[in-house]
C-alpha cells in the first residue's frame, strides 16, 4: 500500500509484530526513505515561552499570540502558518482561562484535526489515527490512573460547541500519545522541546541494530526566504544500503546500554520483547561489559566491585550536575577512573559513562587538554560499540573534535571534526543545522592545520595572539538530560 509521498515504502503486516514499513526500491546510505509532517505537535510546557510553536525552533525573542497570549512564534510567518491548528485551542484557552498540559493540547489539538477533516485515513497516512496502537489494555495501575485524569481534565478544557467525541476514542487518542509520541528537538538537535505525532513513522519496527534513523527537521518559515520554505517534518533515512523488499527498522532506544536494560526499557516503554538479532544474540554486551586484559586479570569479585562503585558515582554526579557543582563532578569523575581503569576494559559502559560526562564537564570548565583525553579514550569505545553511521555516535566525535580543537590539538580535531561530517551527512543531512556548522568548523580546522604544517611556531604565536584578543568559544553548559530520545513517554 503506498499513499501520498510514500511511494517508496509498503506497509504489510507479521505474525507477532503487527504493522511494519518495508522499502519499494533500494536505498543507498544517507537516502530520504520519506518525509512526514506532523499529524498535531505541542511545545512543552516548560518551555512555551521560549521556543517557537510552529517550527520548534529556539530563539531569544518571539511574538506572542495577541488572543490566548500562550502561543509564541519566530515571527509574523509563523503565525499565519499555526493559525489553522491554533485557531481552536486560542478560543479554548481563553473560555478555559489557562492553557492546559502539553498531553491534553496534543490530544485537543489530534480531535480537532479529525473534526475538520472527518475520521479515516489523512491525506499522505498510511494509517488512521484510530488504528494506531494505543496499548491501553496493556497499561498498569499508575497509568491507568494517569489516564483518567487526563480524560477527565480533557473534557473541561474541550469547548461544548466542538464535536463531542466518545470516550472510548478520547482514551485512544491520550494511549497512541503515551506510546507513539515522537520526540522533537530544537533546531541544534541538543534538546528536546516537543511532542508530535507522525502516523507513518509509528509503523517502523524497533531493532537495536536498525538500517534507518529518524532526524527531526524545523523546517524553514523565514519571511525573507519565502521561496524556500519548507514545512516542519521528520525524515526517516538510510544508515546502511537497503534493497526493495527489506524492512525498514528504527531504534527506540540508545544501543549504548546492555541487551537485558534495553529489552527492559523497551518492555517498560512499548509493551513488547525485542527479539533483534543484537538482543537474542546479547552480540556486543561482551564488549560493554569487558575488562581489563593481560596476565593479572581482575577477579569476578573485584569487577563486581568497581561496577558497583561506578552505578553510586553516576548517582552522585546527576545529583551535583544537577545543583550546578561542576568542579564536584569533575572530582567524583577522577576519583572513579582511577578505580576504574585497572579494573575495566576500554569499552566498558561504566568506563564509557563516565569518560563521556568528564569530558563535557571538563570542556565547559575550559580545562580542555585534559577533556580532550577523556573525549578521545570515550570515541575510541564508542567506535567499537556503535553502528558506524549512528547518530548519537557522530555527536559524540564532534563533541570531541571540538575540545581537541580548543586544547590546540589541531591534527586530531581536525580528523574527529571530518569523521563527525562524514557520520551526519548520512543521518543529518547536508542542510541540517548542525552539519552546516560542522562544514564551517572543518573548513576552519583544515585552514589551521595547512598553517600548521607549513610553520609550527607561527602557528602556535598566532593562536596565542588570537586567543588574548577573542575570548575562546565556550562549550556549552553540561545538560542533565541525555540526547532526545526517538518517542517521547510521558514520566
């Protein structure tokens, strides 16, 4: 079956698995399998002020929405283009005298949509809202409990002259929210700012292992650049060549975690066992798991020990990134890889995790020459765990390029910075933000490094004298939050 914009995939059904997206053609790595806009998105509702309710885009100062005064947007464009889905939840949030939780937008936001358009299938969907997965049967007490508090604050928020929708439908809709709800990122791809729903995108099968990612894409509204605009969707792409006739598969979950925590996360999360080839096989969990080689190998009992010590650490460090205590991070860190390093192998997630967090730490703290050791032990792990063309895989070497860079390794950055391209080109794209920048830096790196190798000295008198007169680019403050995960749940 093939509908709108998606004539490249098919959509078939399995004993076990249920509904999952198979390609038409042969897709080479980097290919836009399809692009999907949104069925309904909401901003969260921590951030409504400061990020722009059409594109999902960060900026410093947004227009507010004269009417509800809750909706804020880039600017004049993207207001003329919410309107359509803004129009109703604007009188509602005016009758109503506040806006509501971002799930109870959402969920307004989808009944309004399938009464202006009627039920059925939407025009590009391969399936209808009413036959996604909603997984309600499968929800435990709390859930439940959660659920009907949302029903219930729905029906005060919903207008009495909108169409009155029956509740069996309206528990549907918050179900296929709870467990289809698609993650969306700002315009850096750093930080999670929305939720949307993409009726296409539920139907892609999870692997650990997968052949496509899903990038998020704000699209463009610029006013000036009326000629390129481009609407607000997610694009699913090829990581690895796939031929007419495979199926099309993504990763709900982060592959960094041992294959029993990933086949619990995903149990807790969507309701069903993985049974991928990387879990039934727990292929790599050997390496996250390994410890230190040669003559004196550690004892099962010492392993044991240092893990543990690593888990309390960890509890340690969110707590004190938590409150701002940066230098408490970077001591808890060094106190732990020195227990560590005897103990555990160069791919041990324990060793991994907290590489990763002394690293970005030590970065915003400007002590970047011991960063950069941290960050290239960190890559070097993750090159032996990751799928090559993982997306979390190439922020990670362009985290790294980055502090190798600041600490005046140039050879080295410059090489992370152009092996971070390389990745997301594939998973990004050439027009993402992020690899636009990633270009600018390798531009920058390669011109350095040419410098570099003609005359040394003069290298280093020049970045000397540069950096005395320009303040050095500031890492970003470390964030508690992991990387955006692909659906978003509801905690």
């Amino acid at each position: 079956m093939t509908k709108g914009g998606m004539e490249s995939v098919e959509l078939f059904t399995t004993e076990g698995k249920g509904r999952g997206l198979k390609a038409q053609k042969e897709f080479l790595p980097g290919d836009v399998i399809f692009a999907e806009p949104a069925y309904a998105a909401v901003v969260f509702d921590s951030l409504t002020h400061v990020i722009c309710h059409t594109c999902f885009k960060r900026q410093e100062r947004l227009h507010r929405c004269g009417q509800c005064k809750f909706a804020h947007y880039c600017d004049r464009t993207c207001q003329r283009a919410a309107w359509l889905n803004h129009k109703n939840e604007c009188s509602a949030i005016k009758r109503h005298g506040k806006a509501p939780t971002e799930n109870i937008r959402l969920a307004a936001r989808i009944l309004w949509k399938m009464e202006r358009e009627g039920s059925g299938l939407s025009e590009g969907c391969l399936v209808a809202i009413e036959e996604l997965q909603n997984h309600v049967d499968s929800f435990g007490e709390e859930e439940k409990k959660e659920l009907r508090a949302d029903v219930e604050s729905f029906l005060e928020f919903w207008p009495p002259h909108c169409q009155q929708f029956g509740m069996q439908l309206i528990s549907h809709i918050f179900g296929v929210i709870s467990c289809n709800g698609f993650t969306l990122s700002d315009q850096r791809g750093l930080q999670a700012v929305g939720v949307g729903i993409f009726p296409n995108l539920c139907q892609a099968n999870h692997d650990c292992w997968p052949n496509c990612t899903v990038i998020f894409n704000n699209g463009n509204h610029e006013a000036v650049r009326s000629m390129f605009h481009t609407q607000m969707r997610i694009e699913l792409r090829a990581l690895n060549k796939i031929s007419p006739g495979d199926e099309l598969t993504v990763s709900y979950v982060d592959f960094l975690s041992l294959s029993e925590e990933r086949r619990k996360q995903l149990k807790k999360q969507y309701y069903f066992d993985c049974t991928c080839e990387h879990c039934k096989k727990q292929l790599k969990d050997d390496l996250m798991l390994a410890v230190k080689a040669g003559e004196s190998k550690p004892s099962a009992d010492t392993v044991k020990e240092v893990i543990q010590l690593s888990k309390d650490t960890l509890e340690k460090i969110n707590k004190a990134r938590m409150e701002g205590h940066y230098h408490e991070v970077v001591k808890l860190c060094r106190d732990c890889l020195k227990k560590q390093e005897p103990v555990l192998g160069d791919t041990n997630i324990y060793l991994l995790r907290i590489l990763s967090i002394a690293s970005e730490v030590l970065s915003y703290l400007q002590m970047f020459e011991e960063a950069a050791d941290y960050a290239k032990r960190m890559v070097d792990g993750y090159l032996k765990i990751y799928h090559p063309n993982n997306a979390q895989l190439g922020m990670a070497v362009m985290r790294a390029g980055v502090t190798h860079w600041h600490a005046g390794l140039i050879e080295a950055g410059h090489g992370l910075i152009c092996k971070a391209y390389a990745i997301l080109l594939i998973t990004h794209g050439p027009s993402h933000p992020i690899t636009k920048d990633l270009e600018v830096m390798r531009v920058q790196t390669e011109m350095e490094l040419r410098m570099f190798q003609q005359n040394e000295f003069m290298y280093y008198k020049m970045r000397e004298a540069a950096l005395k007169n320009q303040k050095i680019q500031v890492m970003p403050e470390p964030s508690n939050e992991n990387a955006p995960s692909l659906f978003h749940k509801k905690e």
